[in-house]
C-alpha cells in the first residue's frame, strides 16, 4: 500500500518529530522525579550519558550569581558541580572534579564561560587527543589524552528565560560529532533546566522555613536556676517541610517554671507562623499565673474565634522544685516521661483533652512527684510515631529508655533517646524537652 505522503521527505520528518518527541517524553519521566535540584542534576547527567554522550557534568551556578536574564556578565565565573557521569571506559582516564559542595572555576574564554556569558551552545569540533592530563579550566581537555580525540559540546541551562547553569557532553574518538544532535540535546536541557530550578525554588523555601523555626525556637525563655533543662528540635529532612512543633519555658514566681511543648497541626510557614502565635498567646496567658488546665482553657478559646489559626497540641507541666512536685495539663498531646535513677521509664497519667482551637475547652489537671534525680521528658509525636505500628506500641518503646546514668548530663541523655527511640527517616518533625531539679549542692557551686 503506498504510503499517504507524496515524498519521502515528509515521512522523513514526520517520522524525526516522532522521535523527537519519544525523546522528550522520556527525558520527562526520567529528569525531576523528586524536588530536589542535585537529584535532578544527577539524573539529567546519566540520561545524556545513556542517550548522547560518552561523558556528561552539570554545573550549577551560585545563588549570588543568578542572572535575570539569559546570560551572565563577563568576569572570573565559578559553579557547583552537582553532577557528573560518564561511561565505564573513562572513569580510569578522566580526572574532573567530582559533584559535591566544592567550586570550579572557570578561566576567561574557556568553553564554559563562551557559553555563559553568550547564552548559547558552545561546541568544539573533534580535536587530537594526548594533550596531558585533563584540566577543570578547559573542560574540551577533561576527558584527559588517553581518550582519544574527543568533540564538545557545552549547553546552557534555561528556565524562564534565565540562566542556572550549564550541561557539558563529550564524546570520545569512536563516536560521531555533536553537530546533528545540537537540538535535540537543547530541548533536552531546557525541559530539564525546569524541574532544577524548581527543585532549587524548593530548597530555598525549606531552608527559609527551617531558618524561621530556628529562629522563633531560639529564646525559648528562662526558667528558674533550680531546674536544669536541654532540648532538642529535628526536622524531618529535605523531603519534606517542616511543621509547628515547639518547646517554652517560662519563669513563675516562687522559684516554679513552667514547660511547654506543643504541634501546631500541617506544615510548612503557615504552620510556623501558627506555632509563633501560639507561644505569644502562651506567655499572655500564663503570666496571670493559673494553673495548668485554666491556661489550656483559655488559649482554647481565644485560639477558637479564629479561624485563620489552626488547632495544634499542647503540654503544660508547671515544675515546683521545693514541693517536689509537677502539675500536667494536655490538649491532645503524648503523655510526659519520667525517667528515674532507680527504675524504668514511666509514661505519666495526664488526663487529654481536645486539641486547642477546638472551642471545646474541658481541661483537667494532673499532679505527679518529681524528685531529685528524675528527669522530665516531654516529645512531640514525631519521637514516638511510626506509621506502621499502632501508636500504644510506639509509646511503650518509651518505656524501654535505660535509667539516667550517674552524672550524665541531659545533652548525653538526649542524644541516647533521639537515636534508641527516633524512626532513622522520621515522617514528622521532633522536638524534645527535658528537665531535671538541680541539687542545692549544685547551685551553691555556681
């Protein structure tokens, strides 16, 4: 049957955008499977390499020098190299500067920096080879003598019409130039230049997010000299954004502080800027000096007539060292620990009512002993949780912590729970609080 094209011209080049666009859905499945801009580097380098090139690295530029437009202005040019591949017949005989946090640098007029500062591939045609060792400032001779004669071609990184960077390919004596391929490889990048500047978006946010929970954490009051206290605030890793769980204290009259902890519910700023509201109103209310459980009712209501603010957790335990004594409140929070010199941990009865921001307010209070000696944990669920075990059975892990050893400090104690007790990927973020009642022994020293 005759084909329904008068020449086999049009066939030809049906038959090319077909591939073409073969190729371009693939790299698309392949290049920016996760948020993150040095996963995507790598996956763009192993794609060029398996479809294009006998070598590929991709070169980031620094966050100060990103230009708004499509080139960057002539000078001394430094990027990050984040990804680097190449075939097994190379890795003996390429001596280029791994991916990792290191610069390279990139000498006036090299191949990287034409391509730079022009905005345009730079190819280099098929050149002799045994030119001595490679050298990161020409990247035409990276590929080192003993490769042969090798062609080059260096494309930039575009998204949104400005420049993140660059994708170096190489290829050795025994494969054809790059003329033929030029377009294709320029798609290529350009598609995946997307997902890298979306993964680097994406870290910027995260660590400004992390940086704003940091910071709200960082004063986190100043309890009484009597009580000696650490605490720990993890987040959950780059996979995902951070939550709204935070830790206080705050000095009451008559030498008694008060701990709080608490989880703002979701993620992300808004979470964050929650979790900050939370602590201003939580200082408010507990300088009128209630005890636990009014405290508790009375964040619930006001936190209630927003609707902007979302319901989070919260553990108060007022500590009075000269009663021995610790008096618990929870809105939905994990239970408290207590960990003794002689004996095991215990989980302490506090009786939970509903989370704050609910309007349902019924609050009780609790009182446990607190000698001399024990320390006080209090976790968010992140510690504790794992999705696979029902939440009785990741508390009772708690219980399993050893003793406190003589003289241990509370930094020592909390690093043995955060890595005998912590998921190793936790699904949430972790804060951690602990207090012990220092011995009059202790403060005469000081």
């Amino acid at each position: 049957m005759a084909p329904p094209f008068g020449d086999s011209a049009a066939l030809h080049r049906l038959l090319a955008d077909q591939a073409r666009l073969a190729l371009l859905n693939e790299a698309a499945q392949r290049i920016g499977t996760r948020m993150d801009l040095d996963a995507t580097c790598a996956e763009l380098a192993r794609f060029a390499v398996a479809r294009f090139a006998d070598l590929a690295s991709v070169d980031i530029l620094p966050p100060e020098s990103l230009p708004s437009g499509p080139t960057i202005a002539a000078g001394p040019l430094r990027t990050r190299r984040t990804a680097l591949e190449m075939v097994p017949t190379l890795r003996h005989a390429a001596q280029i500067s791994a991916p990792g946090t290191a610069w390279v640098r990139h000498r006036p007029g090299c191949p990287t920096a034409q391509c730079l500062q022009s905005g345009r591939p730079f190819a280099e045609p098929r050149r002799p080879g045994g030119q001595g060792q490679p050298r990161d400032e020409e990247w035409s001779c990276e590929a080192g003598g003993s490769a042969g004669a090798a062609a080059v071609l260096i494309v930039p990184l575009r998204a949104d019409g400005r420049l993140l960077g660059v994708l170096s390919l190489l290829r050795v004596e025994s494969s054809p130039a790059f003329e033929g391929d030029m377009a294709m490889i320029q798609a290529v990048a350009d598609r995946a230049a997307r997902s890298i500047d979306h993964g680097r978006r994406y870290a910027v946010a995260q660590e400004l997010t992390i940086e704003l929970q940091r910071a709200l954490l960082a004063d986190a009051g100043s309890p009484h000299a009597n009580l000696e206290l650490a605490s720990r605030y993890l987040p959950c890793g780059t996979s995902a954004t951070v939550g709204g769980d935070w830790f206080e204290t705050i000095r009451l009259s008559f030498g008694r502080t008060l701990l709080v902890i608490g989880d703002v519910m979701g993620h992300g700023v808004e979470a964050a800027v929650d979790m900050s509201a939370y602590r201003m109103l939580l200082r408010e209310v507990a300088a009128t000096d209630l005890p636990p459980h009014r405290i508790l009712r009375q964040l619930d209501h006001v936190t209630s007539q927003s609707d902007a603010t979302r319901p989070a957790t919260c553990l108060l335990a007022l500590v009075e060292p000269a009663r021995a004594r610790c008096t618990f409140a929870s809105a939905g929070h994990p239970p408290p620990a207590l960990l003794r010199p002689d004996g095991a941990a215990e989980l302490l009865a506090v009786p939970t009512g509903p989370p704050l921001g609910t309007g349902l307010g019924d609050y009780r209070a609790a009182a446990h002993t607190l000698d001399l000696g024990q320390v006080l944990l209090l976790y968010t669920d992140g510690l504790v949780e794992r999705r696979t075990e029902d939440i009785d059975a990741s508390l009772t892990r708690l219980t399993r912590l050893r003793r406190p050893r003589p003289g241990e400090s509370l930094e020592d104690l909390l690093d043995h729970v955060l890595a005998t007790v912590a998921p190793t990927a936790p699904d949430d973020d972790i804060a951690v609080l602990a207090a012990r009642v220092r011995r009059e022994t202790e403060l005469a020293s000081e």
